[in-house]
C-alpha cells in the first residue's frame, strides 16, 4: 500500500478481513468469561474458513486469516496479545521503551517469554499517515479512544478502517470512564479478563485464554479464601511520586474496571475514602495529596506505582519519606511497609503477578512475604512453595506448550 494516506485504494487484505456492525448486546458476558454450550471456544488447531470475534463499541468483526501486523495503543491490549502468543506481532504501541521495561521486570520469570518492543512507532496519538504505512491487519485499539485526539473524528476513524483494517479495542472500562458521545449507546464495560477472551478470539487463541483464565480464577477462590476477615485487614493507599516534583498522586484500590484488578480482589481498606472530599484534582483530574493529607488519610500500606516500571527508585521515595518531617510520621513508613508496585494498565500476565505480588503486601500471614524489590533487577525470584501460580505453567501457556 501507498504510504500518501490522501490515496485510498483498497488494500489486499480486505479480501480476507471482513467485519461487520452487529453490536454486542449488554447480556452477552454479564459479569463472567464463560461462553454458553453453544458458542464453541476457538483454538488455535482449528483452521475454519472464516471466524469472528467481537467486543463493543465496535461489534462483531469477521477474519478469514489470523492477522499478521497488529498496531496497539495502550498497554493494556498489547499485553493480551502478548499472552495470546501473538508478541511479536505487535507493530506500534505508546511509549515502547517504557512499556518493554515494565514488562520485561516480570517476564524475567517466565521461561520463553520475552518481548522487543522498544523502537517501535510510539502510537498516541496516533498519526493517520502513519497507520496507513503500518498497513496493520487490525487495530487493536478503541476507536473511541482514539475520537478523543484532535487529530481524528468519526470520518477518520471509518476511513481506517474501511481501507486498513478494523479497530477491536475496549479502553474506558479501565476505571468506567465515560466515552465519547457518539459512542456512549453502544458501549460497554468489561473486566480485565472479559476484554482478553475477546482479543483471544481475534487470534484464534482461545485455548491460551481458557488455560490462563483457568489459573486466574485459582487465585481468586485463593485470595478469597484466605485473606483476613475484613476487620483484620491492613488499610492501604496507592500513589504515584510525579518524578522530582512534590506532587503525589493517588488512586482508588476498589473502584470499578480493570486499572484496579490486582487490588480490587484483595479487600484492603482504602486510606483515600477517609480523605477524598478534601483531595484536590490537578488540570487532567488526577487526584493529588501531599504529606499532610498522606498523614491525615494514614495508610498502614502505603503501594508506589512505577519502580518496577522503572520510573523512580522505592529506596529514594523511602529515603524522602523517612527524612520529611510530615511523611516520616506514616505508620506504613514507620513500619516499613512502603513497598514497590508496577503499573494500573495491566495485560492478563501482568495481572496474575501483580495479584501475587500485592497479596503478599497487603497479607504476608496469609500468602507469605513479600521478599522486596531491588531497584533495577527482575521481579524478585519467590521459592515454588510460596508462589501463587506456576510460572512453568504459564510460561507453557504463552509459548504454545501446553
């Protein structure tokens, strides 16, 4: 294809991808990743003419061939093709370099699973020349997302997809957001591992799906089992230190959708509900803290997003803590209970380590320590008797081995 997007001839593939506008209705998942006795699991042995999948805002999408280039935005749904053993397909994603070295502080653990995703085109917003060049099998976005840039409206985003490839995307259902207008009718919300058994479908891999689903469901009915009646639980709070600046922001651990996925299960008091009339928002409406509502909200677990990811240093925000007249007062800093966190937009592998990981934070009696992070190495190495999943069995999972 033409890399001049003003050049609009049909591509090849579009005899071979096809997709069409049937929406999903508002039951189809209804709270659960299972599919009915009569909508049979795609696997990757099964070769049919043609197969679909199909995920709102954009419906139903036929392919008659796995897609081969796979552009993505957000994190969130290149994790799941990565867990679809469909990795390396990827094409384009935001910030690649960022996203590689968080995902490469886990998947240090996982045998044969790796990713290279550093160079490639940093996607938002994204350029509609430059999705003309990728000539991308599909769009592994949300085409209401990407109606929120300056830079596409509804004729854009249905000019891609009718000379590209279509979008398959799901984005606002990370903390239930609301989307665009022109898309609110037909809009969804699904869970982290509903929006996954979708993107499977879109790579025939719902066999990888249902083996991961299998152990993700495990460590649910584990955490439920096992963690502290609720008046036994530690309170906790999640912030992000914005690099040199003062400023902290902070996050819900229970809200709804799939930014809270590997906390929402665990049941942790939020020390941020006792204080959230009085958080301020900042120009994007983050809600932000300093250390004197960090004191007055007083979490016994204080979760720092971003050193696994690379972004700051646990023993530097230690250190300022410890040496801040306000902040030194925390009874989670005076415990020593300041512990490293990864990233809220999560895939499916991210998830069950991320699950693992904070559980061991929150409730060491009851699914053993956490060992700690060091800045700049590998998501700790935990003995096989106090892991809460098998990485072989992942690993397999991911690699096709299983």
């Amino acid at each position: 294809m033409a890399n001049d997007a003003t050049n609009h001839r049909t591509p090849t593939r579009r005899e071979c991808v096809k997709y069409g506008g049937t929406i999903v209705g508002s039951g189809l998942l209804a709270g659960c990743t299972s599919r009915s006795d009569s909508e049979p699991t795609p696997t990757e042995s099964e070769t049919p003419e043609s197969y679909s999948a199909e995920l709102p805002p954009v419906g139903r999408i036929e392919f008659d061939s796995e897609p081969e280039d796979v552009f993505t935005i957000l994190s969130h749904h290149a994790g799941m093709a990565l867990a679809a053993g469909r990795g390396d397909a990827i094409n384009a994603m935001h910030a690649p370099g960022y996203v590689e070295s968080l995902y490469e502080t886990f998947l240090h653990r996982l045998d044969g699973v790796s990713v290279d995703w550093e160079g490639l085109y940093s996607s938002w917003p994204p350029s509609k020349e430059k999705l003309y060049e990728l000539d991308s099998d599909v769009h592994l976005a949300d085409p209401a997302k990407v109606a929120t840039t300056d830079a596409f409206d509804a004729e854009d985003i249905d000019e891609i997809e009718e000379n590209v490839a279509p979008w398959f995307g799901n984005t606002f259902s990370d903390t239930h957001q609301e989307p665009p207008e022109a898309y609110a009718d037909d809009y969804e919300y699904y869970t982290l591992w509903e929006i996954f058994a979708r993107v499977a479908d879109v790579f025939r891999a719902g066999d990888r799906y249902e083996a991961l689903a299998a152990i993700h469901r495990s460590m649910l009915d584990r955490i439920e089992r096992d963690r502290p009646q609720q008046d036994d639980r530690s309170s906790a709070m999640m912030v992000l230190f914005a690099g040199s600046s003062d400023t902290i922001w902070a996050y819900e651990l229970n809200q709804p959708g799939y930014y809270a996925s590997h906390t929402r299960p665990l049941g942790a008091p939020d020390a941020l509900a006792d204080i959230q009339g009085e958080v301020p928002t900042d120009d994007y409406g983050n809600l932000t803290v300093d250390t004197e509502l960090l004191l007055e909200a007083d979490p016994e677990v204080l979760l720092v997003l971003g050193p696994l990811a690379g972004n700051n240093e646990i023993e530097e925000i230690r250190e300022q803590l410890g040496s801040d007249p306000v902040a030194s007062e925390l009874t989670a800093v005076q415990n020593d209970r300041v512990y490293a966190q990864g990233a809220r937009r999560q895939g499916p592998l991210l998830n069950l380590f991320q699950l693992e990981m904070t559980a061991k934070q929150l409730y060491p009696d009851q699914f053993g320590e956490w060992p700690g992070y060091v800045d700049g190495e590998p998501y700790p190495e935990i003995p096989a008797s106090e892991q809460l999943f098998d990485r072989d069995r992942v690993a397999d999972i991911v690699t096709g081995n299983h």
